[in-house]
C-alpha cells in the first residue's frame, strides 16, 4: 500500500505531531520491531480492524483485559445500562460492594480490597501500605517483572546484593529507588542472601508469580516457596503482582496455581487489574483484614482516587467476572490456548527454527530460543531481528501479536479453533523463511 493510501500511516503522522511518539503508552508504537503502528478502528470478538479496514487476529487483546473477546454481548449490556445510571458520583455505590465480594470470592488470600483505576497506582498502594503496615522501607523486587510506572519500581540492580537499586528512567532521584533491591528471577541464591543482609529491614517482597513483561516466564515451584518462607521468617509481605495473572492464568489467579503445587501457599497482599476491568480503568489490591485496616479512612497509610470503583468500569469488570466464573469456562480458554502453543512447538519443529513456548489459562509465551528462558538476561538472549520477521510476517497475514519480544501473548474466550489454525499455519510459513 502507498503512504498516501495507508490510513495507518496517516493517523500516526498526524498523532506524532501532538502526541509524543504519537501513543499514549510506549510499546504501542513499534519502535522494537519498526513499521506504522495499526490505528484500531473497532474490535469484535477475536478480531479488531485497523484504520486501512484490514482484520487481525487479536493476541494481545488490551494486554490481557478482553479475556471473553471484543464487545462480548452480556459485558456490553451491563456497561449500557451503567451508563444510563451516570457515569460517575464520587460517592460509594452498590456494584462497588458487588465487586469486591466478587474478587473476595473467587481469591481466598483477600478479606478485604480497594478498587483503584489502574495497575500503576495498585502497585504503589500496595508498596505504600506494606511500608505503613510494617513500619520498615526496603523491597525486593525482580528483573524483568513490571509493576507500573511508580518512581520506586523503576529500577535496576545495583552493583551487588549490598547496593540497592539505579533508576531506568529518567526523572527518577536515586534517593527515591535507594530502598528497592533488584534481584534475578528464579535465582534461589540471590534470594536467600538478599534475605540474610536485608531480611529484617524488608517491607514486601513484590512479584510477578508468572511473570508476563519479561514475555512469559514462570517462577518455579521451589523458588516460589522459599519466597513465602522467607517473608514469613523475617516479617516482610509477600506481594502477588496479578495485574496481568489474575483472572487470566485460572480462575483463581496465579495464586491458585502456586497453591495447588504449595500447600497452604497464599501471598500476603495481591494487586490485580486488566481482567477485572474487563477493559475499562480498573484495578485493585487486597488482604487480610488486618493488613488492609491499615488504610485511610481507618489507619494512617493514606490512599484515595476521584474516580476509584467507578460505577461503568465496575459493571463492566463484574459482567466479565460473571462470564469467567462459568463452569468450564477456564477449562475451555485453558485448552484453546494450549492447541496454539503445540501448533506453534510442532510447526517451529516441522522448519527447523530453535522455538519454544509456554501457556498458563489463557495467557502464553514463546521465544525464539530452544528453551525456556529462567530470567530476564536469558529471555534477552532471544533473537531480536528474527522476532521482527515473525512479528511482521504474522501482521502481514492478519495476525497481530505483542510488537515487542519481551511480552506476553493472549487468548480470548472468542478465538475459535479456525483462528488458531490459522494462527499456526501463518506461523509455519513465516518460519520457513526465518531459516
Ligand atoms: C499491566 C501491568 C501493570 C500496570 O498496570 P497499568 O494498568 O498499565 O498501570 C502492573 N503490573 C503488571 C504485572 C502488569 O502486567
């Protein structure tokens, strides 16, 4: 297609002049992979079609929100008719209390929760509160794993285990990340000696359990426990990041996951977004009640939002928990998924192209690398200039995956088995030319 005929290209052109990298969030722009970022048009189902009318397979669906597919029909009414009740009052409302029972519900680790409106700020609270409830000002937090764009979570590893952090963005003081530590993923030994110089000082530990901003890797099971041992030895939270993992991964969040191999296993606190939103500004953290009393209006760690629990994004996020909490309904997801991820495995092995993948629900991940990568250093070993011809290949054959080789893939509810099967030859023909 002609620039001047690329509609793409014109909107983008356009939103640079005004915009900064003409997005609003970064990695929408393709600056990893190169080209004209797709201007979304409308979506439905697992499809959305860009400003040209050309149609793709969704694979990012939002970053992980539209779990049942575009404009599902029971999520559209229920937003329709919140609408006609006003769009917001600054006042609590019933579907608020609707929601948090819901969440209480369906995670066993939560007793109590605040709904905020995006995952950025349920992080931060939730650091804020693992401060204020523990009177101490050190974390942990791992490479790789994102949690917003809070000033202390912006940061990498210092020089060694007795240093603290660096900023990785400009505008953040080295005073405001002195207190976050960086460690490696899946690395046990960095672990314990972290805990041995910092343990006692140690207001959380924050995590992603299954960890979908380094692409997609999972914590291990011995890792995973000696997290929560630790944190509970030395008196630190142990802090799920669910954003993207919950309501995604299973029903019961990643949580769920680590306690079926973990017995007894709960983190202390949780932050969850994306799913619960169902697509609209919405996000949470919760706790045990002893824990979450510590917040204002109750106890003094301070934490409000003009907009907090929104009565359209809350009806929106319990439409969609309603449909997920359907019998069979992650069994289904969890299955669609998984055929996606053999059919990637099996054409990648048919071409002869180093690949492998992983998928938990209805989130995946896959590297072009012959095993799964443990960390962070490792998921960077992946081949940068071969995932641009995948990416691009894919997106010249309608599908549309993440524009970067570091995040995480999913599923909806709405992919049929057709778009999977025509997800996995698209692939096998890309791969053929990666060789
Ligand atoms: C997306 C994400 C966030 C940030 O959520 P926003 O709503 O984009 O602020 C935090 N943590 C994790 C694990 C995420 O995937």
């Amino acid at each position: 297609m002609t620039p001047n005929t690329d509609r793409n290209q014109t909107l983008f052109d356009r939103a640079r002049q005004i915009i900064p990298g003409g997005v609003n969030s970064p990695v929408r722009a393709f600056r990893a992979v190169g080209g004209t970022p797709r201007f979304v048009q409308r979506a439905q189902g697992a499809y959305f079609w860009d400003a040209n009318g050309q149609r793709y397979i969704d694979y990012i669906g939002s970053w992980g929100p539209m779990i049942l597919g575009h404009g599902h029909p029971a999520v559209v009414a229920a937003v329709q008719k919140a609408v006609l009740d006003g769009f917001s009052f600054g006042a609590p409302t019933e579907r608020e209390v609707e929601l948090a029972e819901a969440i209480i519900a369906l995670l066993p680790s939560i007793e109590m929760v605040r709904l905020v409106s995006s995952g950025t700020e349920a992080a931060m609270s939730a650091i804020r509160l693992a401060r204020g409830a523990t009177g101490r000002s050190k974390l942990i937090k791992f490479e790789g794993c994102y949690h917003g764009h809070a000033d202390a979570l912006l940061v990498k590893a210092g020089s060694g285990l007795a240093t603290f952090g660096n900023p990785t963005s400009a505008g953040v003081p080295p005073e405001v990340v002195q207190h976050t530590l960086v460690l490696e993923y899946n690395n046990l030994a960095q672990l314990e000696e972290a805990f041995a110089l910092h343990g006692n000082d140690l207001a959380c530990l924050m995590i992603e359990p299954i960890a979908g901003n380094m692409n997609f890797v999972r914590s291990s099971v011995p890792f995973m426990r000696r997290c929560r041992e630790l944190c509970t030895q030395h008196g630190a939270l142990l802090v799920f990041d669910e954003v993207m993992t919950g309501f995604r991964v299973a029903l019961g969040g990643a949580q769920s996951v680590y306690a079926s191999a973990i017995p007894g296993f709960r983190p202390d606190l949780t932050v969850m977004g994306k799913v619960i939103g169902g697509g609209m500004p919405l996000a949470a953290f919760g706790g045990p009640r002893a824990i979450m009393e510590q917040l204002a209006p109750l106890g003094p760690v301070y934490q409000a939002g003009t907009l907090s629990g929104n009565p359209v994004a809350t009806a929106c996020g319990l439409a969609t928990l309603r449909q997920i909490s359907k019998p069979g309904f992650f069994e289904a997801l969890s299955a669609k998924t998984r055929s996606l991820v053999d059919g990637l495995n099996g054409a990648a092995a048919a071409e002869g192209v180093a690949f492998s993948a992983d998928c938990q629900g209805g989130m995946f991940g896959f590297f072009l690398l012959s095993e799964l990568p443990q960390n962070y250093s490792q998921v960077m070993k992946s081949d940068g200039t071969k995932f641009n011809l995948l990416f691009h290949g894919l997106l010249d054959r309608g599908i549309y995956i993440a524009p970067a080789l570091y995040e995480a893939g999913f599923v909806s509810a709405a992919h049929t088995d057709a778009d999977i099967a025509a997800t996995i030859s698209a692939a096998r023909e890309v791969f053929r030319t990666l060789k």
